[in-house]
C-alpha cells in the first residue's frame, strides 16, 4: 500500500485529487464550509462526475457561506447527518472513483486550512481499502439517507441527472449523425470534382446538344410537351453548368489525420451545439455562425480550423450546457426537444443521401472509376447520335 | 367565302397568299384562353378531311360483319359522319352555315393530292352546309346496328352519299398535307381576324407516304399546325387505319404509348396535342386518366376506332355551335 501523508499544505492536495475524479465521489465530512472545495465539487458533478456528501447537521455547516441548495441543483447529493445518540457525524473520509481515499483529521473548512493542526493520509489506489469505507459511507446513508417517497428535493435531482444522461446521448447521437451526413456530402463533392474534371466538357457538350435537339424538336411538332421537355433541358444545362462550375477538389487525408479528424468534429458539435442555448439568442446566433465554420472546415478536410474551433469552444465556458442554471422540467423538456427535432431532420437528410444516385455507387463499388468510363462511353456515343440527328435535319 | 378559295394554285398566287398571311397572321393575336370561340353563321369552323386513296386501300378487312374493302369503309364512315354534320346544323327547320368542309384526296393513280368532291361539287376546296345539302351523289341504304334495351337490332337507313371509295397507285401524303396547308392559309386570309374556332384536320391512312421523308412530313405537318385563328392554331390528327388485329392506340399521351415503330412514331410527331376542351371526351373514349396532353392521332386503328375518333375530334366542335 502506497500512502502518502501530509501535515501541511493539505487543502491543495485535497483539491488536487477531488478534481481528477472521474466517475464517484462519496464524502463523510462532518464539516464544510470552503467555498473553494464546492466550486471543485460543482464542477465535478457538471462533468459527469456522481458527488454524494455527508455532512453534520449543525449551525456550523448551516451559517456557513455555502449554498448547499445550489450543490444540489448541481446534481450534488446532500445527507444531513443527525446522530440520535448525541454524538456526532465525526468522519473525514472521502472516496475518489471507487480506489482512492483520503482521511484524516482535516475537515473541509477555512479553520482547518488556516489555523489547526491537521493531518491527511492519501492512498491513491486500493480498491479493497476503498471498499472498506465504502461500506461505513453506505451505512451512514441507510441511517441518515433520504426515505426515497419522501424525499422530493432528491427526486429533482434524479431528474436532473435524468436529463442529463438522455441530453448527454442525443448530443452524441447528433454528432455523430452530423459527421456521417458531412461524410456523404464530402463524397458527393468528391464525385462532381472528378466528373468534372474526368468528364465535365463532354457531359456539357451532351447537354447542349441534347437541349439543341429538343428546341428543333419543339419547333417542328409544335406540341406543349416537346416545348417542356426543351425548357426541361436547358434549365437542367444551366444546373449542371453551376454545379460543376463550383466544384471544388476534396483533399484525401491519411487514415490517422482522418480518424483525427472526425473525434475533434464530432467534440466540436457537441460543445457548440446552436439548439442549446434556445433561452439565449445572442449566444445562439454566435452558436450557429461557429456551427457553419465548422462543418465547411470539416469538409474541406482543415484539420488546423476544426482543431482551431474545437479548442475556442473547449475553452470557452460559453458554449455547453449551463448545469448550475436552475431549470424545470418544462426546460428540460424543451432542450431535449430541440435537440430530437435536430436529431430526426438529420436522419432525414442522410435517408435521402443515402438514396441519392452517386451515394448508392459510391456504395456498391467504393468509387466512381467504373462509373465514368462507363458514363464516358455513353456520352460519346449519344453524342454522336445527336450530332447525326442535327445534321440529318 | 369558301367558294372563292381556290383548290389548286399557281405559284404566283400561292407567293401572293404567302404575303397575305403573313400580315393576316402577324395582326391575329392568338387568345390567352384559346379554343373556347363559340361556332355562329357568323364566325364558322372548318373541318377538312385527308383521305388515303393509294392502291393498298383495297385490301379487305370486315366491318359491321360484312367483308368489305378499307376505301369502302372510308367511304361510308366519312358519308355517315357528313350526313351527321349536315343533321345537326339543322337548327329550327332552317340549315345553318356552321361549317365548311373540304375532302382532299391521295392517291388513285394521281401523283398529286387533290380536292375529293366529286359530282357537281367536283374540283372545289371547302363547300358550305347548303351545297353539301344539294349536291350529293345518290341516296342509299345503310344498315344500322343498335342496342336498345341490351338486344342488338339491325335495321336500314337512308344514307346520302358524296364521295365513293376510291383506290390506286401511291400514297402522296406530303402533297396531301401541302394541299391543305394551301387551302386552310386562304381560308384564314379570308376570316379577316375573326374570332373563329379553328379548322380541324384529320388525316385517314393506312400506310407510309411515298412522296416525303420524315423531315419534309414534320415540315408539311408544322406548316398546318402553325396556322392560327384568334382563337387558336389549326389541330391536326392523324388516324393509321390498320388490317391487323393490334390494340388500337387512340389519343396517346407520350411517344411511349405507341408502338416502337418509325411510322407510328412520326404520325405521334406530326399530329396536334389536342386542346383541354377535348379532354373529357377523349378520357372516356379511352378510359386513361386526364392528367396530360392528348395527342391527337390513332394507331392501329380499325373502322370502329376510326370512328369513335371521329366522333370526338368533330362532336366537340359541333358542341360549340351556337
């Protein structure tokens, strides 16, 4: 067993390893007053982190500055220890993950940092020691724990991680979603670069000739349909013309950079996400002007911007969720909303990509070789009917 | 004015008419809601027949149960419709000049089209109701089908007669349909812009011209289907009467309704779409939903289509008379 002890400098060390935590946090504290330690605890929880703390009930904790009604609309379960005996809630222990602990006679409290003689042993990872604390946390709670029919503050926060978890996996699900879709549209891209390059004047010289046919057509029938499908035609040159003519070279990354490249999009997507912030235009608009950025940067394969923008969103507290913002179920309910409604136009739009003429070659084959030399020779061949055609008339 | 169109031209006249039109044509504003004139003695239509009268049109086929030639159920088919037309311009007891109507035929020996009266109407273009009233060739009996009551009774009827059926030599078309782009351009000269409905034509063949290829066909065929009154451009329909036992196609709605063959391919290029006023009429002739333009042509056809079509491309006319 590796222990560490410390007899000064403890409040550094404690805030050092209660914001490496990861999954679990359990506190038997019998006092906690440092404002400082509950920032740390908060921004656990807002990571994910599941906080549960137990804690005396006295005037102490009571009058001190912190707002254990924020911690818990943090998510942060608070147990207010009455000892029937007469005694008191005495512990200071606490158990990071399941595997580390740190115990002493340091309570979290100004007075413990300032003025007292303290200790705090350390150990950084022993799941059988932890175990063992565990069990007198657990029953702590059985003896002071909320009666769950009675508890409805501790009911708010079962919701609360509730939404968390269901908002937490469609913004996955969207990024994710939104990756695929800008996959299929960096592939459609890729297909009319090349067509354009391979084929592009053949295919517009077919096209003119094909819309020369059909006027010449139109003039000697007569007929609204021949007069249709000529106008059919001439609009379909001019859409082709632009579409070719904006096509831009897709470049190919190597596999790592690729795989690189798509985690830090789909990051991106997450943090940024424009329908969070639904209670907040200004931030909303801003959302969505990164949100353009980002996916043009990723399908220009510029890896330098998406890892530019990922990092401006990491950073920036900004963007993400406000968990602290004290929000009713009708909220909840209409940031999940936003987000299934995002999520379900997205798999609409790639159920219709998917279904899209190049996407489905692009399935069967895995590229579009094949597909132009065969194009190709259809071309050439049309083309000269209708240039037989033309001059026959 | 129809007796003062001339049947056959001179180049000299046919240059003069040419200029005519063209003023004619460029002064007559086309409707933006066409075909919907009403038909008065004062604003008449026009239906012109193109009939096929080369050598193959003696073949046999059996009509009404009785073997006969295809000129002879032309004949009768097209006696029996002018016998119609005649009827219903009957308004009150007296004739009224709704109508004029040429005949022009192919074939028969002749290298030329021509005008197809014969009689004492012989060598005119279009004839008025009154002349049709007077001057037909002979009265003869005619046996009618009818069901009434779901029981089919054959009884005989008086018929007029104006045309006999015709066969021999080639099959002229082109000249057929330059004919009678000649005689629809003077008639529109002579309209002086008014508000007529337009002429139809219908085309009666039963084979390939010989006179033209597919280009000067369409050209021939677009020469009459450029032609306009204010009320809206000349329809033409063409009707392929067959000796085989293929489905008819009636009023196909695009190429891919008929057959793939070159002939049938250029009659669906060289008739009219036909107007929406049709389109009933033609739905329940049919039976194919009215989304879409009909055009005007029958493939295939046998007396029997031949006539349902006839009904159609005339009757809807007739319905307009007021």
């Amino acid at each position: 067993m590796n222990i560490q002890v410390f007899f000064s400098n403890i409040r550094p060390q404690l805030i050092h390893h209660l914001s490496l935590a990861n999954d679990e946090i359990c506190a038997a504290i019998a006092w906690f007053t440092d404002q400082a330690i509950a920032e740390v605890l908060m921004k656990s929880a807002q990571k994910g982190v599941k906080v549960s703390l137990i804690v005396e009930n006295d005037e102490i904790n009571h009058q001190s500055r912190i707002d254990y009604q924020t911690l818990q609309q943090h998510g942060i379960q608070i147990i207010w220890a009455n000892v029937l005996t007469g005694g008191k809630m005495h512990h200071k222990f606490c158990v990071i993950d399941r595997k580390k602990v740190l115990w002493g006679s340091y309570n979290w409290t100004y007075g413990g940092a300032i003025y007292n003689k303290e200790n705090l042993s350390i150990v950084e990872d022993d799941p059988n020691l932890a175990q063992l604390f565990l069990e007198e946390f657990n029953q702590l709670l059985n003896e002071f724990g909320p009666k769950i029919t009675e508890n409805l503050q501790q009911e708010l926060i079962n919701k609360t991680q509730e939404w968390r978890l269901a908002i937490q996996l469609i913004e996955a699900e969207i990024a994710y979603l939104q990756q695929q879709k800008s996959d299929y549209e960096t592939i459609i891209e890729q297909y009319y670069y090349q067509l354009k390059s391979t084929l592009g004047d053949l295919l517009l010289r077919h096209l003119s000739l094909k819309t020369e046919w059909a006027k010449r057509e139109a003039e000697l029938t007569v007929k609204n349909q021949d007069k249709q499908r000529y106008e059919g035609y001439r609009a379909e040159y001019e859409r082709v013309n632009a579409q070719l003519s904006q096509a831009k070279e897709v470049v190919e990354l190597d596999k790592d950079t690729e795989k690189k490249l798509k985690k830090m999009y789909r990051e991106a997507i997450v943090l940024g996400h424009p329908d969070k912030f639904m209670h907040d235009p200004a931030k909303q608009q801003k959302a969505q002007a990164i949100a353009t950025e980002l996916i043009a940067a990723y399908q220009r394969r510029d890896l330098s911007k998406v890892t530019e923008i990922w990092q401006l969103l990491k950073n920036g507290t900004a963007f993400g969720i406000d968990w602290s913002e004290s929000k009713n179920e009708d909220d909840w309910q209409k940031i999940y909303t936003r987000l299934r409604l995002r999520r379900d136009d997205l798999l609409r739009e790639i159920a219709l990509l998917e279904v899209d003429e190049i996407m489905v070659i692009y399935r069967q084959i895995g590229n579009f070789e094949k597909h132009f030399s065969d194009l190709r020779i259809q071309l050439e061949q049309d083309i000269k009917n209708l240039e037989k055609q033309l001059k026959t008339r | 004015m129809s007796n003062l169109i001339k049947s056959q031209l001179l180049p000299a006249e046919r240059t003069a008419i040419q200029q005519l039109l063209q003023t004619a044509m460029s002064q007559t504003v086309l409707k933006s809601k066409p075909y919907t004139a009403y038909i008065t003695r004062k604003t008449p239509s026009a239906m012109l027949f193109l009939i096929d009268q080369s050598g193959s049109m003696d073949t046999e086929i059996v009509f009404q149960g009785q073997t006969t030639t295809k000129a002879q159920a032309v004949a009768l088919t097209l006696n029996t419709l002018l016998d119609e037309i005649l009827n219903r311009c009957n308004r009150e007891g007296e004739l009224r000049e709704y109508f004029q109507i040429g005949i022009i035929g192919y074939g028969n020996q002749d290298t030329d089209a021509y005008s197809a009266w014969q009689g004492a109407l012989e060598g005119k273009a279009f004839v008025r109701m009154s002349q049709l009233r007077d001057h037909y060739l002979s009265m003869t009996q005619t046996t009618v089908e009818q069901t009434i009551r779901g029981r089919v009774t054959v009884s005989q009827k008086p018929l007029r007669e104006w045309i006999t059926p015709q066969s021999g030599g080639l099959t002229p078309m082109k000249a057929a349909l330059e004919l009678a782009a000649d005689w629809l351009e003077q008639w529109i000269v002579a309209l002086e812009d008014k508000d007529c409905y337009p002429p139809i034509v219908i085309n009666i063949t039963d084979g390939e011209a010989t006179d033209g290829d597919d280009t000067e066909l369409l050209q021939a065929a677009r020469r009459i289907k450029t032609l306009h009154t204010a009320d809206g451009n000349v329809l033409l329909l063409n009707v392929h009467l067959s000796d085989t036992e293929h489905t008819p196609v009636l009023f196909p709605q695009k190429s891919n309704d008929l057959p793939e063959d070159n002939y049938a391919q250029l009659l669906y290029r060289m008739s009219s779409e036909m107007p929406a006023i049709y389109n009933t009429d033609i739905a329940h002739l049919t039976q194919k939903d009215l989304r879409g333009a009909y055009t005007g042509m029958a493939f295939n056809a046998n007396i029997k289509a031949l006539v349902s079509f006839l009904q159609i491309g005339t009757t809807t006319s007739m319905g307009r008379t007021k």
